[in-house]
C-alpha cells in the first residue's frame, strides 16, 4: 500500500509541475525581444491613419504612439498578427494597410502595373519590329549625286505665277 501512495503523490505532484510549468510559459514564455519583433512587423505593414504614406513605425504622432502601445497589449495577450491586422482595417479600413488587399476592387493595384509594362513591352517590341522591317534608303549613284536635281513646281500653280518665280529667280543670281 505504502508503494501504491508513493506512486499516486508522485504522479501527482509530476501533474501539478507540469501544470505550473505550462501556465508560467504561457504568461511570461514570450520573450520581450520577440514582442518587439512581432510589433515592428506590424507596425510596419500599417499606415498613419492621419498622415499620408507614413506606416505607424515612422510616424511620431501621439495617435500612432496609442496605437503602437495597442499592438503591444494584443500581442501580449496572445492575439495573432492577422487578428490585430483585422481589428485595424475595422476600425480604420483597407487605407490603413501599407499594400492594398489582393481582393475586389484594390486588385486593380496590382493587375494594372503589369499590364502596363506588358503593353508597353508590345508596342516597343512593335515599333521596333516595323524599324527593323523597312528597307534602307537607296544609296545615290556617282552620276545623280554630283547633279543636284532641280526642284519640281506643283503642276497646279498657273503659268503666270511660275514665270514670275523663274523671273525672280533669275535676278536674284
């Protein structure tokens, strides 16, 4: 009988450290290097509600001093980094995220970049198609290019004007 207690307390106190050991890491197994951590990456992917394309690691506003004191006691009080992220987007919507949602309508920024550099990579690769195809000016011969080619008068002008350009002409030499 004697063994049989001495294994039951045993047991029992073995239960109970385990119990206390788990609680304690539980409560204070997060390091506080590790919370820092995990907040600059937050804070990092969330924007200044006030000010304009600062994220809340940057900016030195007491709103986003509030906020960053915020994250710290989510996470201190186990909340994931998606949890804290949702609870800032009800709270403030989708501006206050650093990139925009790959969902609805916000897909728009990220489809039209690529589009645009695909479409302007096919009007390049087009222009420069159509440069490469065109057949090269002729090369003047020895007896058209020591002859300078007189001009040509439209055939629609009247007599009158030409042979006062011709006149003209003349008494300019």
């Amino acid at each position: 009988m004697g063994m049989r207690r001495s294994v039951v307390v045993g047991l029992a106190a073995l239960v109970l450290l385990v119990a206390l050991a788990g609680q304690a890491l539980a409560q204070g197994g997060v390091s506080s290097a590790d919370i820092d951590a995990r907040m600059r990456t937050i804070t990092s992917r969330l924007n200044c509600p006030l000010c304009q394309g600062q994220t809340l690691t940057e900016c030195p506003l007491q709103v986003c001093d509030e906020m960053r004191d915020l994250i710290r006691q989510k996470l201190l009080a186990g909340e994931s980094e998606e949890q804290i992220r949702i609870y800032f987007v009800e709270r403030f919507g989708d501006r206050v995220l650093n990139e925009p949602p790959r969902t609805g309508f916000a897909l728009l920024g990220w489809v039209t970049p690529v589009v645009a550099i695909l479409a302007g990579v096919g009007i390049l690769a087009l222009v420069l198609r159509g440069m490469l195809r065109r057949p090269p000016p002729p090369t003047p011969s020895a007896a058209t290019a020591a002859a300078p080619v007189p001009p040509s008068l439209p055939p629609s002008l009247p007599n009158e004007y030409v042979e006062r350009l011709e006149r003209e002409l003349r008494e300019m030499e």
